[in-house]
C-alpha cells in the first residue's frame, strides 16, 4: 500500500485518501495534513472544497512540476474537535526540476457546520 503524503505514516487510502473522498476532518491539522497530500496527489476539487469560501481563488491550477515530498508542523493553537478556529504552522517540502525548496506557512483555519476549512496564511 502506498503511504499517505502528509507522512502520517499510514496508509493513503486509511489516512488523506478517506477525507479526500469526503469524511470530514476532525481537526484543523488533519486537514492541514490532508490538503497537503491533496497537493501532492493533484487533487484541486478537494482544495477547493475546503478552502474558505471568503478567500477561496476562482480557480486553482497546480504546477505539474512541484513535488510536493514532506510536510512537517512546527506548531499548533487550538483546532481540536471541540473548536471554532485553530491555527497550524508547517513546512512544506518540495522538489521542481532537482531542486529542493520549503514553503513555510502559518495557516488559519474555522468550523462551519462541522467543517474545518482554510481560511488564509498569517
């Protein structure tokens, strides 16, 4: 089996893949870590859909050429099943053409309607 993106260490479809095809996340970082994956498998429809409507790009087109390889959290405020809002801090390591790169990122995310979604970068 292969092994989900966001380096959970399990497998993709028991770990990303399940949210990707619609179970909700129950945390803010669960999500952070599935859009993550959702990066890395190319899955712009599930980057859409729990991206906040607010801030939400009219259209998103990933660049073939980025792979995305680890993700590591740094930091985590709130976000737990019981909250509203939660903030995560990663890294997000890639590759384009040889070279390695680091995206770092403090993430918002909010609930709504028992959803978690991504806000925007602090």
């Amino acid at each position: 089996m292969k092994p989900c993106p966001c380096g959970s260490g399990e497998p993709y479809g028991a770990c990303c893949g399940r949210l990707h095809a619609g179970e909700r996340a129950a945390t803010a970082e669960q999500l952070m870590r599935s859009r993550f994956s959702a990066f890395a498998v190319g899955d712009e429809a599930y980057l859409r859909r729990t991206w906040h409507r607010s801030t939400r790009p009219r259209r998103l087109v990933l660049d073939p050429a980025v792979e995305w390889t680890r993700l590591e959290i740094v930091d985590r405020v709130a976000g737990g099943p019981l909250d509203t809002d939660g903030i995560v801090e990663f890294r997000a390591h890639h590759r384009v053409g040889g070279r390695t790169g680091v995206q770092a990122e403090r993430s918002r995310f909010v609930r709504e309607d028992g959803a978690w979604l991504y806000v925007t970068a602090e």
